[in-house]
C-alpha cells in the first residue's frame, strides 16, 4: 500500500462527510459540490491545525494564529446591533430614539 499524503481525508471523516449530506439532496452536481465544499474545509482546517502547532512549538503564538485565521462568526445579537448602527446612518432622519431603544435592549441581552 501506498503512502498517503498528511493531508488525505481519514476514513472516518470521509465517512462523516458522506453521512451529513443535507436531507433532500438528489441532484448529484449539487451533492458532489456540496461535499466537496466540506472536504475541501476540513483539509484547510487540519492545515491550519499542523500550522498553529508548529507556531505554538517555536513561538507560543499558536492560539493567536488559530483565532486570526477562524474567526468566530458574529453572534446575533453583534449581528443586530450591526444592523441598527446601520439603519440609523441609512436613514438619520427616522427617529432616532426608536432605533437607541432598540440598540440599548439589545446591549442588554447577554453575550452569546
């Protein structure tokens, strides 16, 4: 048997992938583009893991690089809050106390 290369999907996530196809999908191009999409993912995500281990190993800055790389992606409330900063430069002739009560309710949901 051949060497594969390090970053040759394992079985069990070839396995993964093929079993978490979305319910309904039918169309082959759209199953095969989809999955192709995750793997494609996860070998960036196992590349990125080998690099923030060799950054931790010389530079303790592994972590930083990880966080730099995959961001979180905004929770819905940042997201809403977003939007409100942005309604009220769209329209700073609304009034504006409707979109700070809306703002201030949403800062004071807790953190995701």
């Amino acid at each position: 048997m051949s060497t594969q290369h390090p970053i040759t999907p394992t079985p069990e996530l070839v396995t993964s992938l093929l079993s978490s196809v979305p319910q309904g999908v039918v169309d082959a191009f759209t199953r095969e583009l989809w999955l192709i999409n995750r793997a494609y993912s996860a070998g960036a995500d196992q590349e990125l893991e080998a690099c923030c281990h060799e950054v931790q190993t010389l530079y303790s800055g592994g972590s930083r690089l990880r966080a730099a790389r995959r961001p979180k992606p905004l929770s819905v409330k940042e997201q809403a809050l977003e939007a409100a900063s942005r309604l009220s430069k769209k329209y700073p002739s609304y009034e504006g106390a409707d979109i700070d009560t809306i703002r201030r309710a949403l800062e004071a949901l807790p953190n995701d």
